[in-house]
C-alpha cells in the first residue's frame, strides 16, 4: 500500500525521474515509467497530455534542488570567493564518482532532444541553466567583480564542459581540473577588481 500514500501525479513523476535520469528519456515507455509508478497507462495519460509533457514534467522536478544542491556547496565550502567557485566543482567530482552518476540529466535531455528545438523540455533546461548563471553573477556582483555576468557565463562553460568530458572519459578529475580553472579565472577577476 506503500505505492498509494503519495499522489498520483508525485509517484508518475518520481517514476519518470527515476528511470528517465537513469535510462535516458528515449529509451523509457510510458508503459515503464506507468508500471514502476504502479499506476495504469491510463492513469498516467489523465495527468500527462502526452510523453513530452512528463519529460517536461521530469526536468521540471529537478530545477529547484539542482539549484539549492549548487548553492549549499558553495556556501558549505570555506575560503574566498574563488575556493567557493571551485567548490562547487569539486563538490561535483564527488557527486560524479558516485555509482548512479549519470550526468547532467538537462544536458543529457537536450542531447536525446536536439532535432526538435520547440521541445518544451528544452525551454526548461536552458532556463535551469540560465537561473544558474544569473545566481553566479549576482554572488559574483555582490562581491565587487568587474563584468560579473562575463565571469559566470565562463564558469558555466567549464562547469557544462566537465560534465559532458567526465561523461566520455569516466574520469571526475576533469571536474577537479575544471574547477582549478575556475578558481583561476575568479582569483584573476578579484585582482582586477582590487587593482582597479
């Protein structure tokens, strides 16, 4: 009875979550994500207009704790502004030597998804992505660094390019590598701002 004390909607969610983050969404029914939320294809159809819908529905479920996951690791993390940046990378490369690790599961959505640029899943990904780098140039501007939204934008460039290398390469390193240039391109900044 385990399966009733949520609602519907939450359990063909978690469902969704669970096997889209880990299968990928092209490779999933509804049929499976149906059976492992232990409603009927029916039922999932009552709340999710369509397969698209749930997709969406799935990244959706993961912009806010993706976001408050980055910003705790960068509060949790001692040190200057530039050891918070690196923290948060290499936060990450722990998080990447995980077993369930697969990825950014945004990236890997809009990879699955790059023949149809209307998907509304794409339009959450690239806002998830987008709160992201503007929360980086507010910590950014709020320390006094020169061209804040310049600096963020590189640091998600290095962040997005450790996931799809870690990816390749099966190697969390590259995310430590990624956060030392991270640290770089702030301390570099910070002396800017200082000299200035």
């Amino acid at each position: 009875m385990a399966t009733t004390a949520k609602p519907t909607r939450e359990r063909i969610v978690q469902a969704a979550t669970k096997l889209f983050y880990g299968e990928g969404i092209r490779a999933v029914s509804v049929d499976a994500v149906a059976a492992k939320a232990g409603v009927t294809k029916r039922t999932l159809y009552y709340h999710f207009a369509s397969k698209d819908d749930l997709i969406a529905a799935y990244l959706e479920g993961r912009d806010q704790p993706n976001l408050a996951t980055f910003r705790r690791w960068f509060e949790e993390t001692e040190g200057s502004l530039a050891d918070k940046v690196r923290g948060i990378f290499t936060a990450l490369a722990r998080s990447a030597r995980k077993p369930g690790w697969k990825g950014c599961g945004f990236l890997r959505t809009a990879a699955e998804l790059a023949a149809m640029p209307g998907h509304p899943a794409l339009r959450i990904g690239a806002a998830h992505k987008k709160k992201f780098e503007a929360w980086l140039a507010e910590m950014f501007a709020d320390d006094g660094v020169p061209e804040p939204d310049r600096l963020a934008r590189r640091i998600v460039l290095l962040l997005d390019g450790s996931f799809a290398v870690v990816l390749l390469h099966r190697d969390p390193d590259y995310m430590e590598e990624a956060g030392v240039a991270a640290s770089t391109l702030v301390e570099a900044a910070l002396s800017r701002r200082d000299s200035g």
